[in-house]
C-alpha cells in the first residue's frame, strides 16, 4: 500500500518526492493478449506510469445493459504486475477520438444539449453508470494496494462550456463512491479553458503539444501552487478519411518532451502507444474555426504517430524519447521486450457472398413501418451500423433533382432497384433526375460522431428528409443493421451464402485462409486491394473500418484472433468490391520521417 499525494509543488508517495512519468494506453484499443507486452513497452521506455480513459459507450451501450466493465479492473491488475502506477480518466466524456466522445447514444440521444451538464435526468443517468464503473477503481487505489494514483473529474471541459456546477457535482460524486486518491481535471493552456474546466481543490494540469514553459506560466496564473503537470502531451496526432498522413518529426518530439521535464514537470505522453479503434468505435470531427463546419471521420488505426506503434513496435521516437526519459527515470531502464513477429504473407480469396439485401433480411432490426419523416440513428436506437430508409416517389410526375437534408453521413442510393449513386453532407443531390413514380433506398450509414466541440451528440441517419424538388417525401419506412449483429454467436453462420457470382456487389463476402503457427504471429496486416468501403472480421473479430478514400491503407490484425489451421475472414462491402480476396502479412514499418507537425485544432 502506498500514501499518493498532491504537494505544494510535487507528488509524493509515503512522503517522497516523486515525478509521474506516464504514458497513456487505452486498454480498449489494445487486445487484452497483448496488454502485458504493450505495458513492458512502456516500462522499458523509461515511464513509471500508465494512463487510461473508460469509454461508457463500450460498456453501457444500452441503457442498464453494461457489458464487461471488469475490463478495467483486469487491465489496471497487469499495469500494476507491469510495475506501473496508473492514472484513471472516467469522464463521463472523454472525447478520445471515439465514437460520441464516450457517450452512449441513449444519453445524448434522450437528453441533446443538457449533457455536459447539471441537469438532473443527465446526471442520474451518470451517478448509474459510475456506481457501476468505480468498484473497478476505489479496489485497486494506491491506499489499497493497487496501481491507481489519480482521477480524473471529467475532460477537458473547458473547451466545452461553464458549467462549474456540474463540474462540482461530477468530482462529489466520484468521492461519494469511493474515490479516495487525487482528482484532477485537464485542460487547454488557455484562460478561457482553465477558467471553464477548473475545479477549487482540484489538482488543475494542461494539455498541450509544445511551448511547454509558455503553458506552464499560464496555468501558473490560475493555480499558484501544486506540481506542474501536462496531462496530455501530444507527441503524435490522429489522421482523417480522406486526408493527408499526419506524422511529427521524431526530434522534434523530443525536444518538446525535454523542455516539459526540464520545467521540473510531471508528463503523460498522449499517446505512448495508440492502438486501434476496432469494431467501428472511431469518433469524428468537424473543421472550422468552431468545429461547425466540414465533416471528418476518424480511421480505423490510432497509431497517433506514437512512440511504441500499433502493431507495438519500437520506433526512432521511441528511442529518442527513451533517451531523454532515462535522465529522469529512477534508475536504470529495463531492457526491451522482444520485438513482436507478423505473420507470413497470405492470400485469403473470399468465394461465398450474401447481398446485402439478405444480410439485412437475416441480421437487421424489424422494419419501422412508415411514418411521416424518417428516424435518426438515435430514434431507431442505433450506434455502429446502417440504416436502409425506402420511400416512394408518387407518379406520374415528370424527372426531378432527388436530395437528402441532413444526411449524416453517407447514402448509397437505388432508385427502382438500380444504384445511382452516393451522396454525402456535402453533396446530397442525386447527379440525375428521378421520374415517379418510383422506389427509393437510401442505405445509410454513420462513419463515426463528432467526440469533440459544440457538435457532440449530433444526431446520425437522415436527420432532416427526403426531397423530390422542393417536396418532402412523406410514408418513409427504415431498417436498422446494427454492426453487433455480427457479434451474437452463429449470427453469419446461419446466412444463406452463395458463390461469388463476380458482380462485385455489396453484401457480405466469406473466406478462409490457412496460418501454420498461431503462436508465432503477433500480428498482421490486411491489405484490401479493390475494395471500397466497409467493415472486416477475422474469426469474428471486427478489425473496424475499411475505406478506399486512405489515408490508411491496411487494418491491424491482433495476433491473439488468429488460430492454427484455418481462420474465417468476412468482409461487409457497402459500395462495391472489385476484387474477391485480401491480403495478409507482416505490417507496415514502423513510420519514419516528417510529413505535417502535429498541432492541436
């Protein structure tokens, strides 16, 4: 047991000075085989410490249905085997670059513009979910034997709003249930986000990527005590579809790593190791100044540029950085675990296929019958997965531009059975006229909710309606594909497949390919040569998201889903393949050189 306290201008444990070197690793992006290799990682780093958010989306997905919250407990026993204290970031919201910044839809779906704040409905729904969640935490606190040494109440709630009330309420909480060890809240070096994120009593700490003196002068102004620490050092950055690659140069990094310590500061490297957003748990943003404008989904990979990569790899900034932490490690680093082994190159051709038609007959929610406007995601009660809304357009009537209102956030389209294209927020009108009368499908699907900025919790789907010139489409019916379909145990098994028939079409395509040795693979890539857009399982396992649109071209493949002998692979193609197989091998290298610095929006 340890006595974990916050000082005048330090941390202390049983008394003695002590600096946080921590490394955030979410164990949720992380497959729990590989938890204890990714922690040693950290360890031979030259860091002291791990920290983690808690996505409630992942374990409350419905409200009172929690799923596996013990997760966390099992992942902070091996940091604490890994000899790593460990810093815990509940939120609620933990933006994250997840899929609704951690929220569950049932929550921003029910309560809109009052979460994030002191409304009663909202705060009950968290006081649920919390008195769930924290027995994984209060057990393994410091005080208690475990690894746990710090809290965090919320985040980042200065870039959201002003609300101290509900701020002050969420930090109660957490120590009416139990929460005995310091709590925390992070924000941007700003005035007007320490100012809105900042609790009395807390322990306030910053978030930034550089100018580490400057950061700290400012945050000084609001606190003129208590140790210095950036929460969130941002050595890497995420990347969208459709986007450049972001990478930040390795010495670079570095230095701006060496200023922070050399301010006698505590750090969290954000991150030290990302991962992978699997099963389609990728969040999203928006551009603009007030992030109100374009929108941008997030890729399956978060290997944020970090300094141990996704397939767990050290990197040149892992070893410069390495560097710089053994002059403030106490004592000498452990060496490096062995360096993780791909997989052989394989081809696995996918020779069976259900139309996506059938995959939906089979696996979907029941058709909502017609209604005057069509359901949102939220409405329907859907998180991952598509929606096919079908409407008629009455006849006769002469050819008309057909067009979406607020489509969130991609629509393939048939009219009368025929594809006729895609549409997306930025370009929601058909490129042809549509005579009537005629059926149409508009088969939608969410790549990911905004986690971050004014537009959290926006709904998805067909948030306004279906127009045939200036005329709403009324008698819309909808049909949820939810991608935990895919989930329930003989779910596939039980489709009716057929041969590929070399359409190319979307649906569901299956295949096997062959692994010797399991056991001797950590990992593989998988390429998708051909193929457009959508979702890939392995032993059905979601990899996530697939997209022609790159940056990422090849999905991370943990080494604990494959098995000796044959291995299923399935692919749900929503635009349409051109090639009936995939490839797996090795990986990609670790990444080198500087294409973009990484700056914080």
């Amino acid at each position: 047991m340890a006595d974990f306290t916050v000082g005048d201008d330090d941390f202390r444990i049983d008394g003695r000075p002590v600096r946080l070197l921590s490394g955030a690793l979410h164990y949720f992006r992380v497959h729990e085989g590989q938890w204890d290799h990714r922690l040693a990682m950290l360890r031979a780093m030259g860091l002291n410490c791990v920290e983690t958010y808690v996505p409630w989306n992942l374990h409350e997905p419905r409200q009172g249905c929690f799923r596996d919250v013990g997760a966390l407990g099992r992942f902070l026993d091996a940091a604490r085997r890994a000899g790593l204290w460990a810093i815990v970031r509940p939120g609620p919201y933990i933006c994250a670059e997840w899929e609704n910044g951690g929220l569950p839809v049932w929550v921003t779906g029910r309560f809109g513009r009052r979460v994030r704040s002191r409304d009663e409905g909202y705060l009950d729904a968290v006081r649920a979910w919390f008195t769930e969640l924290l027995p994984q935490v209060v057990a393994r606190q410091a005080d208690r034997g475990g690894p746990v040494v710090m809290v965090q109440a919320e985040n980042e709630y200065g870039s959201f709003g002003t609300d101290t009330v509900y701020l002050r309420r969420v930090a109660d909480l957490l120590v009416e249930l139990g929460v005995g060890v310091p709590l925390f809240t992070s924000d941007g070096p700003e005035d007007h986000m320490l100012t809105g994120g900042s609790v009395p009593g807390l322990l306030a700490t910053a978030n930034f990527g550089s100018g580490a003196r400057e950061a700290f002068r400012v945050l000084r102004r609001h606190r003129a005590s208590g140790p210095l620490m950036c929460m969130e050092f941002w050595c890497g950055w995420f990347e969208h579809w459709g986007a450049p690659p972001v990478v930040r140069e390795p010495g670079e990094a570095a230095g701006a790593l060496r200023e922070i310590l050399e301010c006698g500061a505590s750090v969290n490297l954000y991150m030290a190791h990302g991962g992978t957003n699997f099963a389609g748990w990728a969040g999203a943003n928006r551009s603009g100044p007030f992030q109100d404008q374009g929108f941008l989904p997030t890729v399956t990979s978060y290997d944020y540029d970090a300094p141990v990569d996704e397939y767990g790899r050290a990197t040149e900034k892992f070893r410069l950085m390495r560097e710089v932490l053994a002059e403030y490690a106490d004592g000498p680093l452990p060496p490096l675990p062995p360096a993780p082994a791909g997989l052989p190159p394989v081809r696995a051709g996918l020779t069976e296929w259900v139309p996506l038609a059938g995959v939906l007959e089979a696996l979907g929610d029941p058709e909502r019958g017609a209604s005057g406007v069509p359901p949102t995601f939220e409405e329907l009660g859907v998180d991952r997965g598509l929606v096919r809304y079908r409407v008629a357009v009455p006849g006769p009537r002469r050819p008309y531009p057909l067009s979406v209102t607020g489509l969130r956030d991609r629509a393939v389209v048939f009219v009368d059975g025929v594809r006729r294209g895609v549409l997306d927020e930025a370009d929601a009108t058909l490129p042809e006229p549509v005579a009537g009368p005629a059926e149409v499908e508009l088969w939608v699907e969410s790549l990911g909710r905004v986690n971050y900025g004014p537009r959290l919790g926006e709904p998805k789907g067909i948030t306004g309606g279906v127009l045939h010139e200036r005329q709403y489409l009324h008698g819309v019916r909808a049909r949820a594909l939810r991608l935990d379909a895919f989930d329930v145990p003989g779910a596939v098994a039980g489709l009716a497949f057929v041969p590929v028939d070399g359409s190319g079409g979307t649906g569901l395509y299956r295949g096997v390919f062959e692994v010797a040795d399991a056991s001797g693979a950590d990992h593989a890539g998988l390429e998708l040569p051909g193929w457009t857009r959508g979702f890939v399982w392995v032993n059905g396992f979601c990899l996530g998201r697939y997209w022609a649109a790159g940056p990422q071209r090849t999905l991370y493949v943990p080494g604990p889903v494959l098995r000796d002998g044959a291995n299923e692979v399935w692919v749900l193609e929503l635009e349409g393949a051109a090639a009936p197989y995939v490839r797996l091998g090795p990986g990609l290298p670790p990444r080198a050189g500087c294409e973009s610095s990484a700056v914080r929006p």
